[in-house]
C-alpha cells in the first residue's frame, strides 16, 4: 500500500509536471509559428505587391527595347543617306520580329522626288511578301512622313508607324497634318513618336549644320576670289 500511495503521489507529479511543461512548450511553440505565419505574410504579400508594380513596368520597357532596337537599324539607313550628302532618313519595315524592306532617302542621288526611305521600303515590302497590302507590318522611320509618303504608307494598308524625330515644317503624321490616323479614310495607321528622337533628330541637326559650313566656305572662297 505505501509503496502504491509512494508511486502514485509520483505518477501525479510527474502527469502534473510533465502538463505544465507540455502546455508551456505549446504555448511557447505557438508564439513564434504564429509569429512565423505573420512574418512570411507579410514579405509575401510584399512580394506580391513589387511583384505587380514591375510587371507592366516590364511590358513597356521590352516593348520600347523592341521598338529601339528596329530604329536603330532605321538610323543605320539613314547614315546611308548621309554617306551620299542626302538628307539623313531611313526606314526599315518589320513583320512578326523580322525585317523584310529597308530604305534611305536617295532623292538627289537618283534624280528622282519618289526615291524616298518610306517609298523604297514599301516597294521592297511589297515585293517581299508578293502583295501590296503590308497588314501586320510595322514601319520604323526616323522622320516624320511627308505628305507623299503618309499617303503610301494608308494606301498599303501598314499597320503602325514609329517615328523617331517629328517634322514641324512638313511632318504629316501629327505636325501640319495627321493622314496616318484621319478618320475619314477606310484605314488608319497606329503611330508611336519620340523613339529614339535625340539620335534621330541629331544626325539630322549635324547634317544641315555641315551643309551651311560648306555653303558659307564656298561663299567665302568665292569673294576672296574676286
């Protein structure tokens, strides 16, 4: 009997202890798994939120990679001109990621007021693809089209224009005009400006910088020969 009331007086305490720690270790254990939940939901819904705040971020910013990438092979062109002593414009003509036409301004060179950039790259198009309607094509051109060529551009039916530099004396896509995007025609051609204007509008400024230095030499050499 004393042995059992000995075992038994034990047997409490150590159910008592043992609960007294099991309670402590779960209460202690519940704090920092909830703290833990708190804490992973916190950064996740951090997460979640930077996650969503990039997402169109990155959108645009691939798509202006994209459309500069393909200005800059319109500048390419446009160098090309400026070579012969042309007026630097050039374009190139983009479907599905590749371009199928290329073109640069060769007006004086072949004596010829159609031998435009868009004009030649539309022609090239054309042939490319063995029809003349370019739908789901993309015109990359470094100036603003002139009335002649924003005509061309509806007549084939492009589907979008980006311009790098505009033209405030001539431009037809939003300067003294905007035949790309007239609701009156049966077709209208999407237009994104600005790409790359800086470089675009540069090579321009630099261009009939160089050309009034060579005029104002030849003036001067011409007085000093009489």
């Amino acid at each position: 009997m004393k042995q059992e009331k000995d075992a038994a007086v034990p047997a409490g305490a150590q159910e008592k202890d043992e609960a007294i720690p099991a309670g402590e270790r779960e209460k202690d254990a519940a704090v920092p798994a909830g703290a833990q939940e708190k804490d992973a939901a916190v950064p996740a819904g951090a997460r979640e939120k930077d996650a969503e705040i990039p997402a169109g971020a990155r959108e645009q910013s691939e798509d202006l990679c994209v459309h500069e990438k393909f200005m800059r092979e319109a500048l390419r062109q446009a160098k090309k001109a400026y070579a012969l002593e042309e007026t630097p414009i050039g374009c190139v003509i983009v479907q599905d990621g590749r371009i199928i036409a290329r073109g640069y301004n060769r007006r004086n060179t072949d004596k010829n007021t159609l031998a435009h950039a868009e004009l030649t790259a539309i022609r090239k198009a054309a042939k490319k693809l063995g029809d003349w309607r370019l739908e789901g094509c993309t015109m990359y051109v470094t100036l603003e089209p002139c009335q002649m060529c924003a005509g061309a551009m509806v007549q084939a039916r492009l589907t979008e224009a980006v311009i790098g530099s505009m033209n405030p004396k001539a431009g037809c896509a939003g300067s003294v005009l905007n035949i790309l995007e007239m609701p009156q025609f049966n077709h209208q051609v999407r237009v994104i400006r600005g790409v790359l204007k800086e470089e675009c509008g540069g090579l321009l400024s630099r261009f009939f910088r160089e050309l009034r230095e060579k005029k104002a030499g030849k003036i001067r050499m011409g007085q000093g020969e009489i």
